[in-house]
C-alpha cells in the first residue's frame, strides 16, 4: 500500500509503477475523475482488474467499489438533524456540503434531500440555502456559512454540515454570534465527538474504516485468485456511475448515527479513547455519560 498524499504527479507514479510490476489486483483511491481514468486506461491495457477504494471514479472503468453507503449517510444526517429540532415550525435550515468534485459528497446531498426535500416543499422546514463547499476547505465553508447567516438576518435554527470538519468550522461561527443550534457532521473525529458531548454538535456519522479495509482485502484476494463469483458474492450491491451511465459492482458498508448518549460506545469497541475524548472542561460530561478508560 502506498500514499500519493494527494498529489496527483505522485499517484499517477506509483500507479504506473505497480501496472509495470503486473500486480494481480490494483486499488485506487482517485484523486479526481480525471486522474483515476488514466490510471484504469493503463491497467485495462494491461489486463489489471482495478477496484475504486472509498470513492468511484466517475466515467471510470473500475470492476469493483468498495465504500460505504452515502446515501445511507446522508439519510442518517438528515434524521439526526430532524431528531435534534423537535417540532419547531417552519425551522430555518442552512446547508454546507462538501466538494462538488467528490461524487461521494453528491450522494450525501441525494441522501439528505430524500428526508429533507418533502419538508422544504411542505413548509414544515425552510431552506435556506445549500452551499457545495470547494475541496471541502474547513476555513472556505466558514467563510460561506457566516455569509448566508448574514445575508439572513442572523437566523438559523439547524445546519446540515457535511462532515466534522465543516461542522466545526460553523460551531465556530455560531458561537461568534451566541447561537447554538442543532449541527450535523460525519466521520466522528475526535473533535467532532468531543463537540457533541458538548452539544455544540448535535449527531456525527461513524464509519468503520477498519470494516471497509477487510471488506476491500477479501475482494481482492478473491480477485487475485480469479475467483469472480466469489468476488460478486462479496460486492452484492451497484453504484450507479452517473457519467459513465454504468452500474459498479460495489461492495456498500453500513454507518451508524453517534448522538451524546451512544458515544460511550465507541470507547468501549475501541474506536477511541475516553482520554483523548474527556480532556479539559469535557471530564464531567464524560463521568454523565459513563465514559471511563484510558
């Protein structure tokens, strides 16, 4: 395994390296659209199977994806904020997304809009506005939530964010402005864990990576061993690649909605640690919550 560490120059390099060493299987996580297709061109002409890790390439010619569900992701986002706001009529929603280039982040937003859209429509909630936030630039989606709350008049009563780190960068704003409402977030980082313990944060999403890594490793060593029905046992669902207009053997993992009250469990699988999680002014909120450990 090896890390471009988000150069494109970088993984284009160690994908030709590993296409000149005829490896059995190779796997990528595209950069871009753009740079994954290149890549799956040379491994094509080299009869190299290629299996897109975590996100597909869109208008790609990848055999397999494994991912999770983002849909699913979406919909669970969308829930938590639901949850969060209770009954309030006509609740004024915001919504940062993430990049507009990451297909992964389309299917969050297709997710959200399949629980959210009907209460737009039906005036139970307003939107706002939704804003893509380019290259999911924490600072850049600041910057652009901070402008669509003035240009509101100063009012929101929920944000959708993306994930962690844009959640964290509107909890900075609202803050700035003495509002707290309910934010949506996902990938439960320890900083967006330490958020909803705090309720500054009102769900995060976790992903067990740790499964998408075994999930990815058994369909590859089904793949290396020419096994293909042992591979399309394991990748039971499709990702529809919309460019390519072709659906991806894909295997989809499941996530799980964090709220205050279900953190403690991921101390106790072990995802994290209740002292990175309880440090400073977080130590009584953790003793409520049961949270224990080292």
């Amino acid at each position: 395994m090896e890390n471009a560490e988000g150069d494109e120059a970088k993984f284009a390099q160690i994908a030709d390296e590993m296409i000149r060493r005829k490896v059995k299987v190779l796997m990528i996580t595209p950069l871009s659209a753009a740079g994954g297709l290149a890549v799956q061109k040379k491994a094509k002409a080299a009869n190299i199977p290629v299996i897109d890790y975590d996100r597909v390439t869109l208008g790609g010619q990848a055999e397999y994806h494994v991912g999770f569900d983002s849909v699913n992701v979406g919909q669970l986002q969308a829930d938590g904020l639901l949850e969060c706001l209770g009954s309030k009529p006509g609740a004024q929603i915001i919504e940062i997304e993430g990049a507009p280039t990451d297909h992964n982040a389309t299917l969050f937003t297709q997710g959200q809009k399949s629980r959210l859209s009907s209460k737009y429509d039906s005036g139970a909630l307003k939107l706002v506005k939704s804003q893509p936030v380019a290259d999911w630039n924490n600072e850049l989606g600041g910057q652009l939530f901070e402008q669509i709350l003035n240009e509101n008049g100063g009012k929101v009563d929920g944000v959708v964010a993306a994930n962690d780190g844009l959640a964290g960068a509107v909890i900075a704003v609202l803050k700035k402005k003495n509002l707290r409402v309910p934010v949506t977030g996902q990938d439960a980082t320890i900083d967006g864990l330490r958020a909803v313990l705090a309720g500054d944060q009102c769900v995060t999403v976790y992903k067990p990576v740790r499964d998408e890594a075994e999930a990815a490793a058994r369909l590859a060593i089904a793949i290396a061993k020419g096994d293909l029905d042992g591979a399309d046992d394991l990748a039971t669902g499709n990702l529809r690649d919309p460019v390519s207009r072709r659906d991806v053997k894909s295997v989809l993992l499941g996530a799980t909605l964090i709220k205050k009250d279900s953190v403690r469990g991921l101390v106790t699988e072990g995802v994290v640690k209740a002292a990175e999680l309880c440090a400073g002014d977080l130590g009584p909120v953790c003793a409520q919550q049961d949270i224990v450990g080292g």
